[in-house]
C-alpha cells in the first residue's frame, strides 16, 4: 500500500550502492553549507611569532641589564664609601687645570688667584673634604711631611678601602653573573637549573668581583694616576671596568662547561666594561651625579656582555634545534654538550615540562666529528625523525624532529668538504 513505510533491513543498509548514496547526500550537504560560509567565517590559520624572549641576544641583553640595575641598587643601598685616593688624583687634575688659567700679569688672560682660591675651595667641598685631597692642598707642609700625612691617612682608611671595594665589585660580579647565568632556565621554566646556574654563577661572579677590586687599583695607578690628565686616567678606569667585566662574565661559561662559552663571555665581558668604563665620566657630567654614571657605567657592563654573548654564540655555533610546535615555540637550543640530553628531567639541557609522553631522559644529540647523530633512549615514547621512529641516526639540515608535543627543526652551518 502507498501508505505503508518502507522496510529495509540490516543487509540493504549495509549494500554499496546505499553506501554511495550517503556519501554523495554528505558531499552535498558541506557544499551548501561552504557556499553559504562568509570570508569572515573561513578559518585561517595564524602564523605565531615566536616570543622576543627566545632570542637570545635579547634574552642576555635584558638579563645583563637587569643584573646591573641590582648590582647598583646593591651598592647604594650599602652606602659604599667612593674611592677616595681616585677621587683625590682626579680633583688634582681640576685643581691643576684651574691653576694653569691664573693670570700671570693684571692685564693678561684668565681669572685672578683669588678667583681660583674659591673654586679649589669648591673643590674640596664637594669632595666631602676628602683627607688625601686637603693634605696635598695645604699649602703649609713641606712635601716631606704631605707624604708624611698621606701614609698616615692610607694606614687608617686601608680597611675602610679595602672592604669598600669587595663589596662594591663583589656586588657587580654578582649580581651580573647570576643575572646571565639563569636567563636561559628561567625561560624555559627550568626552576631546578635556574637555582643551580644561579648558585654557581653567584660564587663565580662574587670570587670575579673580588678578584678585580684587589687589582683595579693597581692598573688605575700604573696607568693613570695624579700626574697625568684625564684622559690617561679615564683610559686607566676603562681598563679596570673591562678586567671587571672579564671575570664577571665568564661565569656562563663555566656553568655551561663549554670552553668555547668561556671565551665568549671573556671577550664579550671585556668589550662591556671597557665602554662601561669610558662612558662613565662622561655621563656622570652630563647628569651631574656620579652614582648615575655609575649605574649607567655597570648597567653597560651587563648589557654589552649580555647582547655579545648572544651575537658571538651565533656566529660560533655548529648545530642548533628550533622548537617549532610545542609549548616553547621560537625557542632555539644552541648544541654545546656533547652529548646534549633532551627530556623531562631538570638536569636535562633541553627540558621539556608537562609533557606525559616525554622521558626524564628521552632523547640524546650526539656531537661527533664531521656529524651530529639523534639516539632514542628507553625513558618514554618514540623519537621521530620525519615522521618515522629512529634508534639512532645521523642528522641533516632541515630534518624535523618530534619528541611528544614538541616538534623541533634542525639546522647547522653548511660543511666544507
């Protein structure tokens, strides 16, 4: 009858021809529905751009930077007495400059003795009247009894000195080590390797920081000095600020057990604080405050050796991992251990967190001669290289690699036959 339903059973359904029929009823219904989809209803997909954090000359120029700030911040908040033998050798220089304007007759050119009476009064003033500077202006003792005077004077302040410039430099080295030394675990969230790089960088910066207030004086002296002008002595100060710089800045590398990161840090150091160094009595006139050359002075330390390293571990590297999927997208792993461990582990230099299907120790690069190799290890899930499962292989530029969620993208520099 016309009324009744039609039957179709379990084997009809199950037939190809009604198979087919679904398939095109299906097809057709998604070009009705793409057909009335709108541009702005169309899913495109984004290109992410990776986080400025993960460039590493930024990254260490930003921690550099911040290392500076503190280690300044440190020094003012303790109150560091100025060096005052330097102080005295530079005002010196003033007052000798000052006395060569005098006016050798009535009708000649400069200012009058007693104009330049009051600006040495000045002077001396503004250096707090420091002692070594008042002994060398009185004009009352015989030069005998200045030296006299300014034995006595060093024997008392010697301590004062002495533990003044260990805090000072002690504080620097600190500060700017620690700041360079955790700037890659911190951004990867390694809390475990940013406490140990921290602590280790800590000591290194700290004994770095001692070991040049013991000699900066020394090479202040040698070089520059009361009886020479300023620009001998700005040139003394440069090179006591890059001595400084060197052994702050090769902290990283010791942490990294990498030499060639050793003498990144050395060159990159040294190249801070020399411009650190130069600029700091230029900046201090310009501002008219010496703590703010001073901060300006310390906070290029840790920029210039922040940013050098960046740029010379760019230049000086081999082979490196681009994380291109994942939660680090953008990040870049230079390979400087050999081998290079990647997995969940803290202790691990590629550390991939809050991923279940990575191993604590899940994958090992190989650095070895005239090639860089991948090795699955036995801790997690599979290690793909392109898409297939490896043991252990040699790798080529542009192989993708795949370890649970992250992808990463291999490079290195093209090799000479």
């Amino acid at each position: 009858m016309a009324n009744e339903p039609i039957q179709i059973s379990w084997t009809d359904l199950k037939t190809s021809k009604v198979e087919k029929h679904v398939r095109q009823q299906q097809a057709m219904v998604r070009n009705r529905r793409y057909a009335q989809m709108t541009a702005d209803d169309l899913h495109v997909e984004k290109k992410e751009r990776p986080s400025i954090w993960y460039n590493s000359i930024f990254l260490l120029a930003a921690f550099g930077l911040l290392g500076g700030i503190l280690a300044w911040a440190g020094g003012a908040l303790t109150h560091l007495r100025p060096d005052l033998v330097q102080q005295a050798d530079q005002a010196m220089t003033y007052v000798r400059d000052i006395r060569a304007t005098v006016r050798t007759s009535p009708t000649g050119f400069g200012i009058t003795s007693k104009q330049a009476d009051a600006a040495i009064k000045n002077i001396l003033i503004a250096s707090g009247n420091n002692p070594y500077l008042a002994a060398q202006l009185d004009a009352s003792l015989t030069p005998a009894q200045k030296q006299s005077w300014l034995d006595a004077i060093a024997r008392t302040n010697h301590w004062k000195d002495l533990i003044a410039h260990i805090i000072s430099f002690g504080l620097c080295g600190l500060f700017i080590s620690v700041g360079l030394s955790v700037a890659d675990p911190v951004i990867d969230r390694n809390v475990h390797a940013a406490v140990t790089n921290g602590a280790i960088g800590a000591t290194l910066g700290l004994l770095g920081g001692l070991a040049a207030s013991l000699i900066v004086d020394r090479i202040y002296h040698i070089i520059g000095g009361a009886d020479h002008g300023m620009l001998r002595q700005s040139l003394a100060q440069s090179i006591s600020w890059a001595v400084l710089g060197s052994f702050v800045a090769i902290a990283p590398g010791v942490v990294a057990k990498n030499r060639k990161r050793f003498y990144i840090g050395l060159a990159g150091g040294a190249l801070g604080g020399l411009i650190g160094g130069l600029l700091l009595d230029p900046f201090s006139d310009l501002t008219g405050s010496p703590e703010i050359g001073r901060l300006f002075a310390i906070c290029c330390i840790g920029v210039i050796t922040g940013a050098a390293t960046g740029i010379i571990e760019r230049a000086a590297r081999r082979g490196w991992l681009r994380v291109t999927a994942g939660v680090i997208k953008g990040k870049q792993f230079i390979l400087y251990r050999n081998p290079t461990y990647i997995g969940s582990a803290p202790d691990c230099q590629i550390y991939l967190f809050r991923d279940p299907k990575v191993g604590r120790r899940h994958a090992a690069i190989h650095l070895l001669q005239g090639r860089i190799e991948i090795e699955d290890l036995p801790l997690g899930g599979a290690t793909l290289v392109n898409s297939i499962p490896i043991t252990r292989r040699s790798l080529r530029q542009g192989d993708q690699i795949t370890i649970g969620a992250t992808k990463f993208l291999f490079q290195e520099k093209t090799r000479q036959s």
